[in-house]
C-alpha cells in the first residue's frame, strides 16, 4: 500500500502537470479521450484497489475527459474558472475535511463563512445588517431566497407556512420578467408556487423586464427581477421596478447570478442602480467570483426571514451567539464552502475583484468589434461579459458553433435569442487573458470563413 504521504505527493504532480498544460490542450475533449472513458466502466471490484492505482486510472483516463474550463479560452454558458487562491484552499480545506453545518463541528468554517458575508454585503454594497448563507449554485440561492419571501409573506397574513404549509393557505402573486432564468422557475417549482403559476412581464429587445407593463402589485407579491439576462447580460430596470414594489409592499427579489458582480467594478455598476434596493439576492460564486463549484450566495435583507424557513427546526429561535449556518442554508452537513469565497476575496482584494470584472467585460466587448469588423452580426448590446454573435440563417450559425468546437482552440455554446439562433460567448474567467481573447477571435473568424465563405 501506498503510504498516504506519497499519495498527496501524487496528486499534488498530477494537479501540477495538470493545470500546466491546460492552455496547451483543446478545450473540449479529443474523440480519443471521450472513447476511453468506457475504460472506467468495470464492474464494482470485489478486493480492494490501491489508492494510488485509483489515482492513476482517475488521472489518466479521466484528465483529458475533462473540459478545460479552468483554462483561459472557455466561453461556454456562464463558467468562471478557479482563482489560484480558492483552489489551494479548497485543497487544504478538503484535507481539513470540515463539516460547514455547525460552528461546533468547524470553528474556522463558520468564522470564514461570517467574515466573507460580511465583506461580499460590503462590497457589493447591499444594506448593512444583510444576512445570508453559502449555497451549491444560484438555483438553490434562489430557492432559499424564495423561500424566505414566502415565509415574510405568509406570516403577514397570519398563515405560518412552515408549520402548515401551503394547503388552505391564502394566495400569493409571483411576478417575474418574460425572460426570466429557468432555475429560477424551477425554484419557485420545489417551493410549492408552481413554474406556470406566475405573471409574466414582457420584455425589450435587450430582455429587460419593461417597467411600464408591470400588473397591479401589492404586499401579497413577490417581484422577481433579474441582474444579468443569461444571453444578454442585460439588468432589468431595478430603480424603477423596486420603487413600484416598494409602495405597493411588494417583495423583491433579484436573481444576479453572475451579474450582481457588476455592483463590485464602479463602472459597471451603473448597470446595476437600484438593486440595492430589494429584498433578496441570489448569485454565483463558481461563475464570476472564480470559486470551486459548488457555490452559490443568499442574501437576505432581513435575515431573521431566512432563518425562519431554513432553521433546523421550529424551536431554534434566532438568538444571541454564533451564527449557525445551518440555520439558513437548505442543508445540514455540507461542504464548508465560505473557506473558497473567503480565500477568493482575501487575495483579489476590492481592487483585483473590479478589476477582473471589468477585464472580463472589456474582452467581451473586443470579442464583439472583432466579430462584427469580420462582418458578423451581434444580436446584442455587449454591456457586460456575454456577446450573442449571428453567422447568418439558424443552419449556417449552428455548423460555424460545432465547428469551432470542433476546431478547440476555445469552446462557445449555442442559444436561441428572440428566435434567432446565435453563439454566446461568455467571458468570466479570471484565467482569460486578452492573448486568449485574439487567439480564440482569430479561430472564431478562420473557421466562421471557410463555411460562410
Ligand atoms: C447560471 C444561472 C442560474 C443558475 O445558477 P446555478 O449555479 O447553475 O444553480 C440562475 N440564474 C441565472 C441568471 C444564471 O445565469
């Protein structure tokens, strides 16, 4: 048997030779990586495996399975790769081995988890006294959100929801933006709302929720906004929106998955004027703060709201002492997840978080100009890091994407927007340097020609 000392010294290589030559490598896998895989599909062992053989056939057959979103040339979805510092502190923290439930179980968790709450409410600029909790991704951020919103609505109508649910209970008005993100809908799915049981706002050219369609509001609303249309990047008018809720009593609720982090870099926050405004925030730290998955961030205005739906049971009442944070997650044990977003924070610093926000948007823009100098049509205002890029009718567009997936000097995926098909490309990675952005351009173009013409 391997000693475990040789064993970390092995995976400390293999991560080594790893993330060295990530940037030397397609972005997607080879074919050849991809048929391997079949390798790993044994029957369950009967005996033992040395750890270090594991290791090997993880390492071997599994690395270039991988997806090199890590590297600087992946623009696929919305997927931030993984700062230097988030990753060696995901290492130590998985050999530390804590239990973020419990500030018995992980003092160091939960003091990392209260300090990087602390400083995110800060520089994000949200209203002091903001609580919140260290989530998977931002579906469950706005599950939690939700959650809470339903809690501070109900009790108002004296209904406890939590002690008897949603049968017999009074109606609520969820309103949400045409464009509004699937998770979200699937949230408002597992909290008992129903995804088709909304009132829809029509939209811009942009997916901006229109302000002047919005239905009559009252304190029986949750208004569900949105910082970052996942196509566009555009933000939803949140002045305007928050202050119709605001006197009617309304909820509001803002989904900024990737695009609250805007409110960190001064000149894109602009974008984001208002949003400070509403009640709840859900976002991402795996997309744009650059963290391991799986991160997502509730924030809560009033975070007695989330306590009362997520508290452990209904005899936890909020008290004095260690914040618990398993009191306003949906979970109990889980990973402790603050130590990447603290790590992240601690080494960017405000300063390096505006800056590779706004890096980040200014390579989404060269994207944009060099595209549309080599005569392809963006289908939308590049305002933050997400461009929409047309190569002609829905056919040709869908055979330049699979090509320049094909090609693998970078990856982008494939939308539909306002019925156009297009190619999003998504810049959020840290690791994305305007090198990356000329020679992913350069690929984008020789490919797009050859099939163009
Ligand atoms: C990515 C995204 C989500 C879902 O986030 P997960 O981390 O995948 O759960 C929600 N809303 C928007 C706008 C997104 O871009």
């Amino acid at each position: 048997m391997h000693s475990n000392s040789s064993l970390l010294i092995d995976v400390h290589n293999r991560i080594r030779a790893y993330t060295s030559a990530i940037n030397d490598r397609t972005v997607f896998p080879t074919p050849a990586a991809l048929d391997a895989l079949s390798e790993l599909d044994t029957p369950l062992p009967d005996d033992p495996t040395d750890s270090a053989q594991v290791l090997d056939m993880l390492d071997e057959i599994g690395s270039p399975a991988t997806v090199a979103t890590s590297g600087g040339r992946y623009f696929g979805f919305v997927t931030g790769g993984v700062l230097p510092a988030a990753q060696a502190a995901a290492l130590l923290a998985a050999a530390w081995d804590q239990n973020g439930g419990l500030s018995v179980m992980s003092p160091i968790a939960a003091q990392l988890e209260q300090i990087a709450l602390g400083w995110l409410v800060e520089l994000l600029g949200l209203p002091a006294g903001t609580g919140g909790g260290f989530v998977t991704g931002a579906t469950m951020a706005n599950f939690s959100a939700l959650a809470a919103a339903r809690h501070a609505l109900f009790e108002r109508q004296g209904w406890n929801v939590e002690a008897d649910g949603l049968f017999g209970a009074p109606p609520l008005q969820v309103v949400v933006g045409d464009e509004v993100h699937a998770s979200l809908l699937k949230a408002l799915s597992m909290i008992g709302f129903g995804r088709a049981r909304v009132t829809r706002v029509p939209v811009d050219g942009q997916g901006r929720m229109r302000a002047d369609a919005l239905p009559a509001l009252n304190e029986h609303t949750i208004l569900c906004i949105q910082a970052g249309n996942v196509n566009t990047g555009a933000f939803d008018p949140a002045a305007d929106l928050c202050q119709a809720a605001q006197q009617a009593g309304a909820w509001v609720h803002v989904d900024g998955a990737f695009g609250l982090w805007a409110l960190a870099a001064p000149a894109r926050a602009p974008l984001a004027a208002g949003l400070e405004m509403a009640d709840s925030w859900a976002t991402d730290g795996h997309k744009w703060l650059n963290v391991p998955y799986d991160s997502g961030l509730v924030f809560i205005r009033r975070p007695e709201h989330l306590h009362a739906s997520m508290a452990a049971s209904a005899a936890y009442l909020l008290q004095d002492g260690p914040r618990e944070p398993l009191h306003y997650t949906p979970e109990m044990s889980r990973r402790a997840r603050g130590i990447d977003v603290w790590a992240a924070l601690r080494s960017l610093g405000r300063q390096g978080l505006a800056h590779m926000i706004e890096r980040n948007c200014q390579q989404a823009t060269r994207f944009g100009q060099g595209l549309q100098a080599a005569g392809y049509e963006i289908l939308n205002d590049v305002v933050l890091n997400q461009v929409l890029v047309s190569f002609g009718d829905a056919e040709t567009t869908q055979r330049v994407i699979q090509a320049i997936q094909q090609e693998g000097t970078c990856w982008c995926g494939s939308t539909v927007w306002q019925g156009r098909a297009a190619m999003r490309i998504s810049v959020s990675s840290w690791a994305t340097t305007d090198e990356d952005v000329e020679r992913s351009l350069a690929a984008m173009v020789r490919v797009a020609r050859e099939i163009v013409g």
